[in-house]
C-alpha cells in the first residue's frame, strides 16, 4: 500500500512539475507576438504583422490587434506602400487583408478608423469595388501589382497588424 501511495504521490508532483513547465512559455502580445503572426518587417517605425491563419470580418480583425497589443495596420506614406510590396512573396503574404480604413459615408471617401483622418495616401492605389455599397471597408491586396479593395465590412479576409 505504501508503494501505490508513494507512486500516487510521485505522478501527482510529476503532474504539477508538468503543468508548470508547460505555462511557462508564454507569447508577449506587446511586442506583437503570436504563434500565427507573420513578421514582415519594420519601416517607418512601424512594424507590420499579417496572420493569414485565420478569415475575420473587418470589425474581428481590428478587435485581434488590439487584443495583441497593435492595430489595424495604416498605410500613410510612399516608404511604407514601397515597402508592402516589396514583402509580397506569393505565399506568406499575399492576396488580400484588412486595412484600418472604412468608409466615411461619403461616396468614395474614406477615413483612418485609428486616427479619424481622411485616407490621402492610397492616391497612387488602383481602387477595386467589389460591388458592395454599404458599409465597406479597405483591403490592401498584395500581388504583383497591389491595389486597394473595396469589400462590405462582413467579408472574411485575413489582418494586417502593425506596432
């Protein structure tokens, strides 16, 4: 009997070392960490982080950065649109992700949701609707050549993060 309550003993302390071990590796969602986040650089001080694991709706997507410490990724000058496409590889980050713009219902007008600021820096962009005239919000689509997609605000894409 002593030897089952000594065994007893012994894989409930093993159990206990276990689960200890197993919480310490912990992700630091401040410094935009995340098992599923792509790192795809900094410029401009910011850094940019695309999840292309999981499809969420543009209000989702914007609730995910800011549960890691970030948010919807802006895209505010000529370095940082250079810079995105640059990063474009055809497999860890491309086709389309939300941006942190939406419309400001006013036709084809949009705002940084962030900032309240009207979008200027998409100029250079090719603007694509996909059809959708209520509530829309903004995609940057890596690609070859990228462009700006016009999505209604429901549709499930992949985030862009940024720090």
């Amino acid at each position: 009997m002593k030897f089952v309550s000594l065994f007893a003993t012994a894989l409930f302390f093993a159990g206990f070392q276990w689960s200890e071990s197993a919480s310490i590796s912990t992700v630091n969602v401040e410094q935009g960490g995340s098992p599923r986040l792509i790192n795809l650089g900094t410029v401009d001080s910011k850094s940019y982080f695309a999840d292309n694991a999981m499809i969420r709706n543009w209000t989702e997507a914007k609730v995910f950065c800011k549960t890691l410490g970030m948010n919807l990724a802006t895209i505010t000058t000529s370095t940082q649109i250079t810079f995105l496409k640059n990063v474009y590889n055809g497999t860890t980050f491309a086709g389309s992700h939300w941006i942190d713009a939406r419309d400001s219902f006013e036709e084809r007008q949009f705002t940084w949701d962030e900032t309240k600021t009207p979008v200027t820096s998409l100029s250079s962009f090719t603007f694509r609707n996909t059809g959708m005239p209520f509530q829309t919000c903004l995609a940057y689509v890596s690609a070859g050549t990228p462009d700006i997609y016009v999505y209604p605000c429901e549709t499930r894409l992949p985030t862009l993060c940024e720090t």
